[in-house]
C-alpha cells in the first residue's frame, strides 16, 4: 500500500514540476510555477522520508533527517531574504554548486557501499561515475563563478590551457572506463575512484577560471544543466522517478538556454566545453584606440528630449541593478506614458550577470511583460525611435560587435540602438564594461553621456519631466 501511495505522490511531483517549468516561461506566471513546483517537491520530500523503503525496511534516524532539513531551510530562506538583486547571480551560482555536491556526495556513499559489499556491475558503476564527475565539475565550476561574480576571483588563464584542460579529460574518461570495465569494487578501485573526484573538481575548476566576465551567463547557464544530470544520474541509481524528471528538465532546459545563450554572444559549445573563451586574454586583444571625445548631456536637456519624443525605448543593463533603480525606472516610464509617449524596454538576452535578469529586476518593479521587447523585435524598431536611453549596459550596445574584426566581441549580437535617433547613456563613468573594453557607442555624435547613480540621475529626471 505505502509504495503505491508513494508512486501516485512521484507522479503529482513530476507533474508539478513539469507545470512549474512552463509556467516560469512568462514573469506573470513564474512566480506561481515556481510554487508549484516547489509544493511538489515538498511532497516528494515527505513521501520519501516516510514511506520509501530498502529492502523493505523503512528509512530511520529522523532525528538527523528533520535536523537536516531545518539547518539548510533556515539557511536557505535567511540567505534568500537578505540577498541584494544585485547578488542574486552570486547566489544562483553557489546554490547551484551545492546541487552539484550533493550529487557527488550520493555517489561517495553509493560506490563505498558497493566496495563494502563486494557486489557490482557495470552499469551501476557507470551512474556512479556519472554523477560523481558532473555533480564534481558543477560544483568546483559554481564556487569559482561565485568567486568572479562577486569580485572575489580574477580571471586567470596561462599558454597551453586548452591542452590541460581536454588532457585532464581523456584522464577522466580512460578511468572512468577502467573502472566500468576493470577490477570491479575493490580497494583499489575505490583509491581510483577518489582520484576521478579530484581530476573533476580540478577540471571544474581550470574550466571556469579563465573565463571572462562577459560570458559568465552561459557558464551559469552550463553548470545549472551539469547539476541537473547529475540528479538525473541519482534518479537511476535509485529508482527514484521525481528525482529523475526534475533532473532531467534541469538538464534540457539548461542545455537548451546554454545553446541559446552561445548563440546570443556568438560562441561555439564547443568553446564553452573545453573552456578558457572570452578570458582577460581576450579582453587585452581589444586593445585600446583613438575614439575621439564624447559629450555630455544636462539633466534638463535630457528630461526635455524624452517628453516631447514620441517613442524611448529603455535599455537596462547592470548599472540599473548595482543601483537598484527598477522602481524608478518604473515611475519614469508611467510618466513619460501620461505624456502621451509611447516607452518600451529592449532585453539582451545576455544583459546583466545572469540569464533572465534584467527580467528579474523588471518583474520586481511591475513593469508589464508586453513593454518588454526581445533583441531581435527591439533591433526592428530602433530606426523609428526618438530617443533611446541606456542605463548601465555596455558590450550588450557596443557597435565594435559588427563593425571591429579586432574587437573580442566581434560578431556577438547586440542592441542596435545606434539605429535610434538620439541615444543617452548613463553611467557613473567612462570605464569600460565586464568585458574589459571601450565602447565604440559613446564617442558617436548622436550619443550623450549622463553620468551618475542610475536611480539618482532617474529620480531627478523624473522630477524635470514633471516640470516640462
């Protein structure tokens, strides 16, 4: 009776999770989905704790179970509560990374268990192995982008990387299948095995060092699909089908965002794969060249441009969430709306630290999802667009990207608001962006600079509008 029971509360947690994902499509229902699935795991959680059994005894120590459960929530949710926005991919990254130790840890204990008694396959030891790599390179790989996200690490990258890296690889694999193949659960193989997780977190770890801040959104996106597979892996291992489905969406879905992020910044998987793309090297390439003199623009001037213009479009960048300017940025919009002026916002996929957030901070400030123009649709209407004002974003509306061969981010798509009228950019200085390079941009003549706190410079900017 009880296994039946628990295989009807799999099935809901599978469905919840399945309804979750799609709802997190839209920022109007993603909140919801993310509850949803939520629910569904909590039931999962619960279900197997009272009533999943091994060999027809059921699970005990509860005492260490609850225990468990309430550190990590209490940490879970104060950590989650005291979070800046502006932290939340530094976040993303380390929870993401626990996922992965939590995969690689499951499969210490399942291989040592295997050693003790005596009694394996192949197959079993292939999902083992499985899951001890990827949960190990997703966890090494995670802390290190936290490190870099958070300013903690340097981008570092020597001659030769791409030979270690791929050559720390074919060491993964040719023990990887020496242990499927070989002596079987042994202690030897058990020596073997503490070798695979240490050439795994020291791969995770080459594979993320080098990578430049520009591209960090696809290695989150990259490391979240690792962590998923992993908890599919688990999911086989232990006949457990929610923990199968939900690794196994994890997985799709960040594999399918990866692509589209490589896509979006005109990066090769492969690249991504062997790592070292997009470092400090590449920045330093850029170089650095005569851009002539940019010029400013008064905050008057600027209030007078945007209310008597028929159309802005507003393009947020990481200035925006550094200063927490969403909400003003909001209230600059219904205004520049009462005047009669049509206002949208125009998404890079990439902008921001993470995928999705400069959607994140948006949504938090209740800005309609139909104001929200994704790069291809926002690229069709810069050319009739009045004034375009772009706050904090940098290499996402840099035109080096199409016009300099020289430039590391030639060929990326970007924001094509040079196509606009007028553009004004602020920012707190004329320092170059997360990738390291100057933007042609600012030096064009139909472009001002509007330097300052992102929500200082809207909030008095609506105040002129207001006296316009």
């Amino acid at each position: 009776m009880g296994s039946s029971i628990l295989s009807i509360i799999y099935l809901v947690g599978s469905v919840t999770f399945i309804l979750g994902l799609k709802m997190l499509s839209k920022p109007d229902t993603a909140r919801k989905g993310n509850l949803v699935a939520a629910a569904g795991m909590t039931l999962a959680i619960l279900g197997t704790i009272f009533l999943y059994k091994v060999d027809d005894v059921p699970l005990h120590n509860y005492g260490w179970i609850f225990t468990g459960l309430l550190i990590g929530g209490v940490i879970g949710v104060l950590s989650a509560k005291k979070v800046k926005m502006t932290a939340m991919p530094e976040m993303v990254s380390m929870f993401n990374g626990m996922g992965g130790a939590c995969a690689a840890l499951i499969s210490i204990v399942e291989f040592n268990h295997l050693v003790a008694s005596g009694a394996t396959t192949g197959g079993m030891v292939a999902i083992i192995l499985l899951s001890l790599v990827i949960g190990a390179i997703s966890c090494a790989g995670s802390i290190i982008a936290w490190g870099k996200l958070a300013g903690k690490i340097k981008d570092f990258s020597f001659n030769g990387q791409h030979i270690l890296n791929l050559g720390v690889l074919v060491v993964i694999i040719g023990l990887f299948v020496w242990l499927v193949l070989g002596v079987g659960a042994t202690a030897t193989s058990l020596v073997v095995f503490y070798i695979v997780l240490a050439l795994a977190l020291f791969y995770g770890i080459l594979f993320v060092l080098p990578i430049g801040g520009a591209d960090m959104p696809v290695v989150i996106s990259l490391l979240n699909s690792f962590t998923g597979v992993a908890a599919a892996c688990g999911g086989f291992l232990y006949n457990n089908p929610v923990m199968l489905t939900g690794g196994i969406l994890v997985g799709s879905a960040g594999t399918i965002l990866t692509i589209l992020m490589c896509k979006a910044m005109n990066r090769s998987l492969k690249n991504v794969l062997i790592g070292s793309f997009g470092g400090a090297a590449a920045a330093a390439a850029g170089g650095s060249k005569d851009q002539g003199n940019y010029k400013e623009i008064s905050l008057n001037d600027a209030a007078v441009v945007m209310a008597y213009a028929n159309k802005v479009i507003i393009v947020p960048g990481y200035g925006l969430a550094v200063a927490q300017a969403q909400h003003a940025c909001h209230e600059l919009e219904k205004q520049l709306g009462e005047r009669g002026v049509e206002v949208k916002y125009a998404i890079h996929p990439v902008a921001g630290r993470m995928p999705g957030h400069m959607n994140v901070l948006l949504a938090e400030a209740d800005v309609p999802y139909e104001k929200l123009l994704e790069m291809e649709d926002a690229n069709t209407e810069f050319p009739t667009t009045d004034v375009v004002l772009v706050l904090g974003a940098n290499d996402v509306v840099n035109p080096a990207a199409k016009n300099d061969p020289a430039s590391p981010i030639y060929g990326m798509p970007i924001l094509e608001v040079e196509q606009a009228k007028v553009v004004i950019v602020n920012k707190r200085s004329m320092k170059p962006g997360y990738a390291g390079i100057e933007n042609d941009l600012f030096f064009q003549p139909k472009t001002s600079m509007l330097f300052g706190d992102a929500k200082k410079v809207l909030q008095e900017l609506l105040a002129a509008i207001k006296e316009v």
